[in-house]
C-alpha cells in the first residue's frame, strides 16, 4: 500500500495527458495505473495532476535601494505553493567586496526559512580574476547557474563586455550556465542623459529609455560571446518581440541558449504608466506594446521561449510611493503565486499554448535547465513527490486581498480567471489543502548541495 494516492484525476505530462492514478511513497512517486491503494487517498475527479511548478527567478527579502522586497523566503514560498509553485531558484546579493562563497553562505542563512525545496543563481558583481577560483569553489558546493547584468551600471552592478567574454570561458569550462540581464547600458544612458525636466518626472519614461532595440542589442552581444565561448546562455526576463528574433537567431546559429519570458511581459503593456498609479508597476525590463505581448506567447507555443519564469520582486505601495521620478523607485512586481494560474486562464484556456506547452514552460524546461530533471518538473515514477491538483473550471478573481504574497496591490487586480489550485504536495507531503497552508517553516532543502552528493 502506498502512502499516497491521487484517484481519478487527469495527469499532465510533458507528451499529452493520461487518466490514471498517481501514487506516492517515500516523498517519491511510485507509480502510475489504475486502482492503486494507499493509506491516504485524494480524489481529483475532474482536476488535472500537474508535476509541480519551477519558478526560475524569484528575489525573496532581496535588498533594493535602501528598502528590501517585501517577502521573505517563509512568505514569499508560502505564496508560491498556493500557486501552484514547488520549487523556486533565488539568487545571492553580489557584491564587489564579498566573495562568491560568502554571498552563498549568507544567502543560505536567509533561505532557512523556506518551506519550499530551492536552488540558488550566484549573482556575480564586479568581476576580476580572483573570482575564477570562487566560481569553481560555490560550484563544488552546488552552485549550477552565474547572473550577469549587462546595465545597471549607476550602481555598479553591470559587468563589461570584456568581462564577459572571461566569465563565459570560465563557466564553460566547469559545465555552468550563465544567466543575463540583457538591456545595452549604452543605450539607456543616452537617453536618459537627454531627458527633459518634465520627462524625468514622468512614469512613461521608463519605456522610452528602456526600448525593445535596448534589450535586442544586449542579448544579441550576450548570444555571440556565449557561442564564442562554448558557453551555455539564459536570457533572463525577455520582454520584446525583438529580443526574442535575437534568440531565434542564436538558436538557429546553433549557439545553447534559453530564454524565460514573466507573466507581465505577456499580459501588460506600457499603457498601464499611464494609470493614476502607474507607478507601482516599476520593473525593468519596462513593460512593452501588445504586439510584444503576442510574439511572446508565440513563442512558448513554438518553443523559441523556453519558460516562464516571475522575476518575483514585490514591494508595498508604501515602498513604491512616488517620489518624483521613475528613477527612484524600487524595480519589481509580485507574482510568484499568480504566474501558473494566469499561464493557465490566459494561456491554455484561450488556445495560446496547449497544455503539454503548459507543463514544459512552467516545470519540465526550467528543472532540465537547473539540472534537476527527472528529480523535478515530472510525474514520472522516481521523481520526487512533487504534485499539484488544480480545478481547472474554478472561476474567482485576483485580488491583492485573497492572494498570500505580502504586498497590498496586484498588477491583476480585478482579473476575472479560471483555475485554481486544491493541493499542493511536495517531497509526497500536502503542504496546501484545500486553502489553507498546512507545511511547516523550514522544510525546504536547498538543492545545489543535495544534487552534489547524489
């Protein structure tokens, strides 16, 4: 007799769908058939069984212009498993001063608290040659991933072309992937350089200084010096229909690399700055046209998008209160409790990807990315006991009130949507039941150092 059995549901999987039973035993799945027994028993007549979710970017109490989001990594997965979420790769805070394995040892510290199983990106601020021994160290400790940021060099986070091309032969050369944020500094400087009084004082100048060529140049630099170097590129956050040419490009060149898009890049555009409180959509890369938008959802239905991914960075309205200028916001939006069920609503349910897309982009792509697959991101036996039933005809409304992220503001305040999540089961333990969180703080394991001793 198993531990667990899921009777009667619809199974979502990478190739189609299966009515079967589901078992689980020993925080692994077991088995897959008809008429399984086990000492708990959960019914999913008329839901599907999902593999659980992935979210490949998440910044939990991650500090931020002198504030620090606003959910930690209790909170904040807490959120992420009511949506669906059962695993989530976080970052360390990069700094020139710090090591690489300093960084990670207190990004741990942080993360002890999560209920969720995670992985963590080494972000990777102010590049010189001693860091090519700390990136071989926190690699031996698990660390698969390297976060780069092509801008953000006002505060010193952007790291030069040059840089670059001697970090990607360094992380091919140990098996790694490098992660960028891909905006071209030069371009964002010159126009911000020449904005009037008036403009810098206006939301919408976000998007004028953050254009789609400002993301298509910086991935296109990123994909050549990636091929260049043999090295393994994932383009964090695409938000353009241009940007995503670059990566088809690269891809037919041959060069290895993914791309993740986020919810807001499929659903919002710039029109939302115009809004009484457009500010509060603050995140970069900015919000693009409609058009964007439809290329995007081409592309995780033609598999040119890898992923989808949320960039969860959330902040309260009173940390986002306007002070005078788009500059002097803090960047990010809440989302890692939304993103599966607005990819299901927006998604499948209107025809723009099929299901099996559905599973790819959300659990199968990013565990084969972060070198977790078939541990994670499948239903097939052996995987650990990560399952997610959801009511696929449930209809509600997103709301800021009804939703668990600590923030008091939704970018979908209001949106009418179909689905929802019943349970939520991680390593074979039901952690959401039904609309309560019934886990405890804590239970998650970081992944890195697990995967190294398999």
């Amino acid at each position: 007799m198993y531990d667990l059995v899921i009777k009667g549901g619809t199974l979502a999987l990478e190739k189609g769908t299966l009515f079967a039973d589901l078992a689980i035993s020993e925080g692994r799945i077991a088995a897959i058939g008809k008429e399984l027994e086990g000492k708990r028993v959960i019914s999913a007549e008329g839901m599907l069984v999902l593999p659980g979710g992935i979210d490949m970017h998440t910044h939990m109490a991650l500090p931020v212009g002198g504030t620090r989001s606003s959910d930690d990594f209790y909170s904040g997965t807490v959120a992420a498993a009511f949506g669906g979420i059962t695993t989530i790769a976080d970052f360390t805070v990069g700094s020139p001063h710090t090591s690489l394995k300093e960084d990670l040892v207190k990004r741990l510290e942080d993360a002890k608290s999560s209920v969720l199983d995670y992985v963590l990106h080494a972000e990777i601020v102010g590049w010189k040659r001693s860091r090519v021994e700390e990136l071989r160290e926190v690699f031996r400790e698990g660390i698969r991933t390297f976060k780069f940021f092509m801008a953000y060099g006002d505060s010193g986070r952007r790291t030069r072309d040059g840089q670059l091309l001697e970090a990607f032969r360094e992380i091919s050369s140990v098996g790694g992937v490098a992660l960028v944020h891909a905006e071209d500094e030069e371009i964002i400087s010159y126009l911000e350089e020449n904005l009037s009084k008036e403009q810098w004082e206006s939301m919408k100048s976000l998007a004028f200084t953050r254009p789609d060529v400002c993301e298509a140049t910086a991935v296109s630099k990123a994909a050549l010096i990636a091929g260049y170097t043999n090295c393994r590129l994932h383009v964090v956050h695409l938000s353009s229909a241009m940007g995503l040419k670059e990566v088809q490009k690269a891809k037919e060149a041959g060069i290895k690399v993914t791309a993740e898009t986020c919810p807001q890049y499929l659903l919002l555009t710039e029109e939302v700055y115009d809004l009484f409180e457009g500010h509060l959509f603050s995140a970069s890369p900015s919000l693009k046209k409609s058009s964007d938008c439809s290329r995007l959802w081409e592309g995780l239905s033609n598999g040119f998008v890898d992923m989808v991914a949320t960039d969860h960075c959330p902040f309260t309205r009173a940390q986002k209160a306007w002070k005078g200028s788009f500059k002097k916001l803090p960047y990010g939006l809440p989302g890692v409790e939304t993103s599966r069920i607005l990819l299901f609503s927006e998604g499948v349910k209107k025809g723009k990807i099929k299901l099996s897309d559905f599973v790819r982009i959300t659990s199968t792509a990013p565990a084969k990315l972060l070198d977790l697959y078939p541990q994670k991101g499948t239903l097939l036996p052996g995987a650990d006991g990560d399952v997610v039933i959801f009511d696929p005809e449930k209809e509600w409304t997103l709301s800021a009130e009804n939703l668990h992220m600590n923030v008091d503001f939704s970018p979908f305040e209001g949106l009418r949507v179909s689905g929802k999540v019943a349970y939520t089961i991680t390593r074979g333990e039901v952690i959401i039941e039904r609309g309560e969180f019934t886990g405890e703080e804590g239970r998650g394991h970081f992944l890195g150092r697990l995967r190294r001793e398999d």
